[in-house]
C-alpha cells in the first residue's frame, strides 16, 4: 500500500464514520429535546397552578360594604352621660347593635314590611358589622343621637354575588341569594352604597366561622411562634451533631450507623414525627395540646436531618487547606472550628436551615396528630397559647363548606408561598452576601 | 549556644506504617539550625510524610502509626508531656499550594500572635505583622492594602504570605513541602532568596521535586528512596560526589 491509498483510506472519512456522526448528532439532539420537554412540563405545571391560586385567591384579598346611614338611636343605646371611659366601653359592648342595624336597614328600604322580609334585609350585612357599630360608639361616643353613613361589611353571600360567584340567571332556589336580596342590592346599587375595598381585616384578624371575618393572622403568629421554636432548637443541635461527625468522630461501624440513619431520618414521612410528638410531647411529658411550642418541637425533630445533612456537606466543602493551615499554625482542633471552618461554612449551613425552616413551613400532617388542628379564633399571644399555622389553616378553610372559604383559601395560599418564596430568597441572599472565594 | 553544631532535630530510628503500608523505614536524620536540609527523592518515597512527622500533622490521619524517636531540642516531641499545639507553633510549616486563610493581609499574620497570646496590645501586634512582613519581604508590597483578603495576592505573594505567617509565632523550625511546586520561576527564585535569608534565624527543612532548587537553596541533603534514606551529607558533596548508585541515577535525572 502506498501512502496515498492510506491517505484516502484515512478512517475519518469513510461513509461508516459519516453515518456514526449523524447517529451522534441525532442522539445529542433527542437528549437535549427530552431534557428540554422535561423543563416545559414542569414550567407548565408550575405556571397552572400559580395563576389558579391566583385567579381565585387574588380576590380573597377584596371585601364588599354597604353604605348604609346608621341612627345612633339614644333610645337602643340608653347612654348615661356621666360614665367614665371603662364602664362606657363595657357599656358600649352590651349595646343592642343588631337592633341599630336594622332600624337603619328599615329607615333605608321603607316599604320592606314582615318580620321574615326584615330578617331576609338584615342578612345582607355580616354579623361583623355588629362589631363595626361598637367600635365608633366606643371610639366617639357623642354620635349618639346622629345618623352616620357607615360602611359596613357585607355578608359573605353579598360579597360572593359582587364578586361575580353567585350568578343571578340561576334558579332563585339553586343559589344562596333570593330575588328580594338582589333587588335591594340593585337598589343600593344604583345609590352608589356598595364599596370594594383591601381587606385589611383578612391581615389582622385570626379565624371565623363566618368567610368574610376570617383572617389569617392567627395561623402567621401560630406558624412563626411555632418555627421560632423550631429554629431555636434544631439549629444549634443540627449543627454542634454535623461539626461532631464531620470532624471529631472517629470513622467507624458506629458512625457510618449514625449516618445511615440520619439519611434515613430525613425521608421519614412527616406524620409519623406527628405521632412520635404526640406520644412523647403530649402523653409522656403532658405539654400543652396545640401549642406552638410542641408543634415546634416536632417540626424541629423533622428539620434536624435536614440540617445535619446540608451542614455536614458545607462542613466538607471547606478546603482541607485551609484546615492545615491553621492546625499548622498551632490552632487547637477547636479554634480550627470556630475560627475557620465554621465561618466559611455558615453560609451553607444557614442556606440548608433556612430550606429546612421552609419545609417545616409547608408542614401539615405532624401538626394535625399534635393539636394544631383546632378552631382557634385569638391570635396566640405565646409559645403555649393554642395556635395553628397557616397550612393547617389552608387546610382547615378548604375543608368549610362556605363558598367564601374557597377564596380565602387560596389567599392564605398566596400569604404562605409569599412566606416561602420570602425566605428561599434569603437563603441565597444570604449565601452570596457571606460566601467567602479562597 | 553551639548554635550551628548541635543537631536542633535528631530523628532515631523513625518507622511510619499506614495500616500495613510500612512509609518510613528506619530513618535516622540529623536537622541544625541555620542550616537548609533539603528531602529528594522520587514521588512516594516519604518525603512528606517524615516532614509531617516533625510537626506531629500526620497525628490526624487515623491509620498513621509512628515508632521510633524524634527530639526537638533533646525533647521527645512524641512524649505524652509535648503539647501537640505548641509544637507545631514551634515547628512551623509552609504547605505546597499557598493557603492563606480567606481573611485580610494583617489577620492571616496575626492570626497566631493572637491565639497564642504574643502581643499585649494592638501596637505590639501592629509591630509583629509589620517585622513578620519584612522578613517575608512582602511588607514593600502590601503595606498600603493590609485590610485586602489575601486570597487577592498573586501565587507567589500568597506562598510569602504564609511564611511570614508562619514566622510572626516565632517558629525554631520552618517546614516547607515543596513550596514553590505551583509557582512560577520567578516567584520561586524570591522564595529562594528568601530561604537564604531566613536560615540566619531558623532550621529550614524542604522537601523539593526540584534538583536544581536543592542545590540551590541547601546545605545539607537527604536522599529518599522507597522509605529510606540512602544517602545524606552536605549538599554540594551530594551533587558532586554521590556515593551511592540510585542517588547518582536520580539527580542526573537517569531515574525518578
């Protein structure tokens, strides 16, 4: 053979090598195409449920009130005038308000006649409207005696149908609203007394049997109490157990043990911690039942592994240089730890706890087994008080029948992945203000 | 003080076994102050691992095993009674890639003034990075950046920095484990020079892949082989003159 037939014989031109590449070409494509679809499937889904939450919830964030003009009637209220500011506000308090209401409601719609019609009107308005009344009487008491436009808050059925949930064309038997409510509403209406407005009531106040005064605020307080006790907890035992292990245990049997089961932990389904919390907290120690201080304590039981886990991995990722470095410089194994190893790893270690505080966030079922599940309409004041917390509460509302529940539950929703997304962004906030470059 | 003439280290009959692989064999060394002694040999022959001997480093890997006697000033420094800590403040050592911890210029040289105490007040700690400095001939170059992290620092700075680290505890012995192997030739003729003149001050031991660098910076060199040392004298009888086989084979490069 010459070294031209070598030449034109060279391997990476015959037809067999073409075909190879194409073949490559194709594979590498269908790779990317399956990866890619992979990425749609999930931004889809993603996308679904954002703007079904919020295309429901978004409205959960709205209240509706009727402009009605309250008489302040002297002969229902039966002030004395020389009360002092206590005795006036319990005074205030034990005032027929419901009474004030409708007389006005009457004084409104003159030609509603009949007990049940009266009834029917007074309806339209909340019983949160009650507490509406009070609170000018308590706040100015010389209105007595003064008709005062008052925007009061309407019932649930009234905001749903304003809302566009209740739809007029249907059956007057089939929906929640009579005939007679829509043409006092269409009244009111063409007066201009229905008002939307913020529900800033939704922010401020804890739960209600009734949609329109429900509000999340007790299930916040009950989820921040309850992960303050968490994080009190878990973090500086998951990370004194990850420094312990990564550094200072001996590498045998019964650490590689310990580490099985930690890994194992970490996949344990959230429940059964709920039982172990239950059984433990509850039963052998007799805690208080749906206090944020055992649904801490659970949670901080579920958030350990985690901690551990993401810990150990920042712990690792320190380069053993820079551990040399000190230990040669004559750092005891301690100042190794404090002075070096731990500052750079912090950043990972508080990125994992901040992940693991958000799932512990997003956790339900433990806290159902503890308590947390209750009805409880005062926001907590302590860590004893019995709370719940927002995914309890998620939960709680999607399970009321009340059409005005739906709403709310997905503002709460809304409230909940506000808390998520808030504190994934100081996870990585956090990692790149503190990383350190070596 | 017999300064030059009495062996600062004298290792006996030192053995390093990792688990059943035996490291050391049976190496006996002499190390005096103001004078370079410089580790050769091929890769895996011990080098290392007998540097790190001297300042008990390998204390931390659980399978290393040691018999035999090192003594630092006639101290058994593997005696239940030798705080491991101080000694390796006393044995100093600088690490083959740089790594100076990812904190400012001033902290990486008062990092072990503070923790072993040596400055009283903030000026005499300004005056032990200033001196420590100096002596590493850094201070011309970063004296006006002191609060920069020195991680910023070239390669060669870096490896200057970690000496000047190392000298700021006031160290009897510097150990250097090829501490020019990621540098460029120039910082490594800087480091050099700087060798030279820390040997008035300090017993300097460096273990090296580099002949030339050993010729160089040397007074007194041990050949390793497989564990061994199989020739050690000064270094200019050693390039000259080797007496045994393998040692001429590898410093004409015929071998390693």
């Amino acid at each position: 053979m010459t070294d031209k037939d070598l030449a034109s014989k060279s391997p990476w031109t015959t037809e067999a090598m073409q075909k190879r590449l194409k073949k490559r070409y194709r594979k590498e494509a269908i790779f990317k195409a399956v990866g890619l679809s992979g990425l749609l499937i999930g931004l889809c889904a993603l996308a679904i449920l954002v703007i079904s939450i919020f295309t429901t919830g978004l409205s959960g964030f709205k209240e509706t009130r009727l402009t009605i003009d309250v008489y302040m009637d002297p002969a229902i209220i039966k002030a004395a005038p020389d009360l002092d500011e206590d005795a006036r506000t319990a005074h205030m308090t034990r005032v027929n308000h419901r009474a004030l209401i409708r007389n006005s409601l009457r004084l409104a719609f003159p030609d509603v006649k009949g007990r049940r019609d009266i009834m029917t009107l007074q309806r339209l308005t909340s019983n949160g409207a009650r507490d509406e009344v009070r609170q000018a009487l308590i706040d100015d008491p010389t209105i007595i005696g003064q008709t005062i436009p008052m925007n009061l808050r309407a019932s649930s059925t009234v905001d749903m149908y304003i809302k566009g949930q209740i739809s007029r064309d249907v059956e007057q038997s089939a929906r929640k609203i009579s005939d007679k409510q829509l043409g006092w509403l269409d009244k009111l209406s063409a007066e201009g007394r229905i008002v939307k407005g913020f529900n800033w009531a939704f922010f401020s106040s804890g739960d209600s049997r009734e949609p329109e005064l429900a509000g999340i605020l007790g299930a916040a307080v009950g989820s921040l109490l309850t992960l303050l006790v968490t994080l009190v907890i878990a973090f500086p035992i998951g990370v004194a157990t990850a420094i312990y292990l990564e550094e200072f245990a001996p590498r045998n049997k019964w650490t590689d043990m310990i580490e099985i089961n930690i890994n194992n932990l970490a996949a344990v389904p959230s429940i059964i911690f709920g039982l172990l919390g239950l059984a433990i907290f509850l039963n052998v120690f007799n805690m208080p039942r749906s206090a944020p201080l055992v649904g801490g304590l659970t949670l901080a039981l579920m958030t350990l592994p985690t901690i551990i886990i993401t810990s150990r991995a920042a712990i690792r990722a320190v380069p053993p240089s820079i551990r040399e470095a000190a230990i040669g410089m004559g750092a005891s194994r301690v100042q190794t730890q404090l002075h070096h190893v731990l500052p750079l790893s912090l950043p990972g270690i508080l990125t994992g706890t901040i992940i693991g505080m958000a799932q512990a966030l997003g956790e339900t079922a433990p806290l159902l087994m503890i308590g947390m599940v209750a009805f409880i309409v005062d926001v907590p004041e302590g860590i004893l008080d019995a709370a719940t917390a927002l995914p309890v509460q998620i939960f709680l509302w999607a399970d009321s029948a009340e059409r005005g529940f739906m709403e709310k539950t997905s503002a709460a929703i809304i409230v909940l992945l506000f808390f998520l997304v808030l504190m994934n962004g100081l996870a990585i906030w956090m990692r790149h203000k503190f990383e350190k470059r070596w | 003080m017999e300064n030059t003439s009495k062996a600062m280290i004298e290792a006996r009959n030192v053995n390093v076994y990792y688990d059943d692989n035996h490291a050391i064999k049976n190496v006996d060394l002499d190390i005096s102050s103001g004078t370079v002694t410089a580790l050769i040999g091929p890769s895996g022959c011990g080098k290392s691992t007998f540097l790190r001997c001297i300042n008990r480093m390998n204390d931390s890997i659980p399978s290393c095993r040691i018999t035999g006697s090192i003594t630092l000033d006639g101290q058994d420094i593997y005696d239940k009674a030798i705080d491991v800590v101080q000694l390796r403040a006393r044995v100093g050592m600088v690490f083959q890639k740089p790594n100076p911890f990812p904190k400012s210029i001033y902290d990486n040289v008062a990092y072990g003034p503070r923790i072993h105490g040596f400055a009283r007040n903030s000026a005499e700690l300004d005056e032990i990075v200033f001196t420590s400095l100096q002596k590493s001939g850094l201070w011309n170059e970063v004296k006006d950046r002191l609060d920069t992290s020195g991680t910023a620092l070239s390669g060669g700075q870096q490896q200057r920095l970690c000496i000047a680290r190392t000298i700021a505890v006031n160290p009897e012995v510097i150990l250097m484990d090829e501490p020019c192997s990621a540098l460029d030739p120039i910082a490594t003729a800087i480091i050099e020079e700087l060798i030279e003149e820390l040997r008035n001050r300090f017993a300097i031991v460096i273990v090296t892949h580099s002949m030339q660098q050993a010729a160089r910076v040397s007074q007194k060199t041990a050949f390793f082989h497989l564990g061994e040392i199989l020739e050690f004298g000064d270094t200019s009888e050693i390039f000259t003159n080797p007496k045994v086989e393998k040692t001429k084979d590898y410093i004409t490069g015929r071998y390693g």
